[in-house]
C-alpha cells in the first residue's frame, strides 16, 4: 500500500473542539435527546476500542463452538456457568481449584507503553480511542475506591496486578498525540456481592459514584456504556447520571454516549446507537457505531488462528461501507497481559493508516451521499442492516464476485459539502463510469492520494473515467457534483 502522506488539513480542522451551547437538560429522555451529538464524533468517523484485563490472563474463548461465546472477556462468566470448553481449559491450565480473583496479580502489564500504544493509535487514522475502565468482572482499571471496596479485595489495577493507573495513562498519551480519548463502563458486574443482593444499593452506592470518579477524573470525550439489560434505565437511574453528566461534569462540552443504559435505550435513546458484530445500520439519521474486534473476541484469544482475522482489505472495505452509510467504526484490539499489542493487530492497524494516509478525505468530515453505493450488472446481494448483535456480515460478499450472475459494488459515495467522493474496492484499469452523478462541465475529478487530475467526460447520466493500463486510485473526488 502506498505510504505517501496527504495532509488532511479538513479533518484536522474538523477534530476541533466544537462550539457548544449551554443548556441544562433535565433527568428525562425527552431532554436528554434533544442533545446535539457533537460534531467531532460524526467527523471522526474511525476508533479504536480497547479490551484489555484480567481475562487477558487466560486470553482464552472457544471460537467455533455453537452456544459458548467466543469473547475471551466473557471467561469468568463462561467458567462459573460451567461452558465445558473454558472449563476444560481452566482445569488443565491452572487446575479446578483455581479462582479467577487469582489472575489479578499475574496481570503485570509489565510491557505497557502507553506512548507507543498511542503512537500505533496514531499511526492507524483512527481519531479516538475507548479503553474498557472495567468490563463485567467489575476489575477497574483506575484506582477506584468502590471497586476494592465492594468486593472486599484489592480489585483495581493501582491496588493489584499492575500497581498502576492504567486508564489515567494511556489517557495522558492519547490525548499528547492529539486524538480523544474515552472509555468503555460496564454499568453492572456479574458477581460484585452488592449486585447480587441488593441492586438498588448497587446502583446508588456503587455505580453512580464510580462513574462520576472516572468521569471527574478522565473527562471523557466519549463513553461507550455497557452490561445495561438486566435492569431499565429508570432503575438504573440512567436519566439523572446523565443529566449530570451533560450539566455539571467537566466533560459536559465535548463529552458523545452511546445507547446502552437500559434494557430499554438501544437504538431508541443515546448520542449514537450502537451495533456488535453486525452489518451496522442503513442510514445515517441518527449517529450510529459498529464495533468489532479483527477476529472472533474482543479481548485477546490465544485459541484464535490466522485465519479468523480479517485481513488489512477487509477491514478498510468495512470502514468505507460502514462511513458510506453514516456510521462509525470502532475497531477493538485486545492486548496481552503484559501489555503488548499482538504483531498482527499492530500491522492491521498500520495498514490501515497507510490506506487512509492517502484516502481519508473521502473518510473524515464527511457525510453520506444521496445514495451510497453503485453496483455492476446482475443480482444485487441484500444487507442485513439495523439488527444489534451478531449477524452474517462478509464486506467481500459484496465486493468480489462469488458466484455467476452476482453483482458487485464497483464504488461507494460519501460526500463533504458538495463534493462527492467515490471509493473503488478494486483496482481500476482503462475506462470506469460512474453513473447517476450530475457535473458542470470542466468539474475537476482528483485522485486522492497524488492530487492528479483525472481525465473524464460525461456520457449518459453520468461520467466516464479514463484510467488506462497502469490503473487507478483507490479513490477520487468529484468536485460540485450532485
């Protein structure tokens, strides 16, 4: 892939923080919503999410095992409701009698750079970054007094494990490099005692007070809550966290949530909605976000292979149908215990950067087109969109040719003001013509990446692109164009 670097002075300029009125908003759904998300957010378009804890000890998920989940972070869960895969591997790894509260001091982190992570951040394009504070085993990973204090053990990453602030951090790096930073709370915590006897206390003394710690003490730009279906989001008591958090707290200005505080809120309330493993959402009215690791899990899984990692095109292709449609990617990596980034998910995500070093105006700061995509002759395959967890989605089933008669995309549109960008999945040689799009004669169509002039003419409805032998670029952009 081409390194050459294009200065993306309007997604840069874009990343400023925004303008942003002061209104108070009251406890209540109505009010809340009628928060603008800010622009940062839409603008960003690409993040990096990051699962990383005690489950990155045993880094372990049978992948490819119907009803045992392939999530490595889900390991405590799938030990004590007695999955037969993890428990197998439990007892010949570290025996029956081993708890996973002891995997808390093998979790060392001794390898964490922070600021080389945030340079590999950097390096990929992405524009944000959502570390998982704590994730369902309630393991926080930032001094958190309620944490130690309600389960009645050392349990954060400054009192156990590591014996350092680890969200607080990386927090600091990332924010040196110039990107936002944020993280991932997961409102409850499988088997924390208060949860299990009393879930009112729970929410009262134990999870409004540490999210407002991390949130006084990080200032997110974006929270990406979770582990919200067990309860609505009035017994969570989410309408007034979040009036708080809009009104009084230090993150108020900048600070996008997502849409899971309730087993009532997804895809109804919330700054984006919010999609898992899935084929993300049709269109662009409301911000929406689809997350996935590179593989199978979230957090690092040593029983994963090659083979189930998406490669470097897949994963671009991805970004660009998800960014056509109007949503966000937040691609995870899982890191290791000792806090190194797997090799493979650092060259992904550097390629990544390369690809987007040369292509990202047609990424960031941008919006959808009219229509979002141009297929060639024949059957058109179906997206399954707007679905929340878990659905068949291959960005290749749409790009390469598999079976006879079957039609492909040939581009993707987005659009910034009134210029319109096509993206091409593949490579272009001699003449392309992009139909149902309108120029003014002498209409200026650049390839990103050189900043060459592309010979074109109009013919029918549209305009045809001359390329010739040596090929195309992955991308153009079509000046005035309607």
């Amino acid at each position: 892939m081409s390194r050459r670097i294009l200065p993306l002075l309007a997604a840069a300029c874009s990343m400023a923080a925004p303008a942003f009125p002061q209104t108070h908003y009251e406890p209540n759904w109505q009010s809340l919503d009628a928060r603008p998300t800010p622009a940062w957010y839409q603008d960003a378009r690409f993040g990096i999410f990051i699962h990383w804890g005690l489950y990155s000890v045993p880094s372990f998920a049978p992948p490819h095992l119907p009803g045992q989940t392939p999530y490595a972070e889900w390991y405590w869960n799938s030990l004590t409701t007695r999955k037969p895969a993890t428990v197998d591997f439990h007892n010949r790894t570290y025996g029956p009698d081993f708890s996973y509260a002891q995997f808390a001091p093998m979790f060392k982190a001794e390898l964490f750079d922070p600021d080389r992570w945030a340079d590999v951040f950097q390096k990929s394009g992405a524009k944000y970054v959502v570390l998982t504070s704590k994730h369902h085993d309630g393991f926080a990973l930032w001094p958190s007094a309620e944490a130690d204090r309600d389960w009645g053990r050392p349990w954060n990453a400054v009192s156990a494990g590591p014996h350092r602030d680890l969200l607080g951090d990386l927090t600091a790096a990332v924010r040196r490099k110039g990107l936002k930073m944020g993280f991932y709370y997961s409102l409850y915590e499988w088997y924390n005692p208060l949860w299990l006897t009393d879930k009112a206390a729970y929410v009262s003394q134990h999870m409004h007070p540490q999210f407002k710690d991390a949130v006084t003490r990080y200032k997110p730009s974006i929270i990406f809550s979770d582990g919200e279906w067990e309860l609505t989001s009035e017994e969570w008591r989410a309408p007034e966290l979040l009036a708080w958090l809009f009104n009084d707290s230090p993150a108020r200005d900048e600070v996008v949530i997502d849409d899971r505080w309730g087993k009532d809120t997804r895809h109804k309330h919330g700054g984006y909605f919010t999609t898992e493993y899935t084929a993300g959402m049709d269109s662009g009215n409301h911000p929406w976000e689809e997350s996935r690791g590179m593989g199978m899990s979230y957090g690092y899984n040593r029983n994963e292979h090659l083979e189930d990692y998406h490669t470097s095109r897949e994963l671009i292709l991805m970004l660009v149908d998800l960014v056509s449609r109007g949503g966000n990617l937040l691609l995870d990596i899982g890191p290791a215990a000792d806090g190194t980034i797997p090799v493979v998910m650092e060259e992904r995500l550097i390629q990544m950067g390369d690809w987007l070093r040369a292509n990202g105006d047609a990424i960031y700061g941008t919006r959808p087109w009219r229509r979002t995509r141009q297929f060639g002759a024949g059957e058109q395959p179906k997206l399954d969109a707007n679905k929340e967890f878990m659905t068949h989605y291959d960005i290749t089933d749409y790009v390469d040719r598999k079976k006879p008669g079957q039609a492909v995309i040939e581009a993707f549109f987005t659009r910034k003001g009134n210029d319109v960008y096509a993206i091409f999945p593949n490579a272009l040689r001699g003449d392309w013509t992009l139909h149902d799009i309108h120029v003014a004669a002498g209409t200026n169509v650049t390839a990103l990446g050189s900043n060459e002039r592309v010979r074109w003419e109009r013919a029918g409805d549209g305009i045809v692109m001359h390329f010739g032998a040596a090929g195309g670029p992955a991308a153009v952009k079509i000046s005035e164009a309607q």
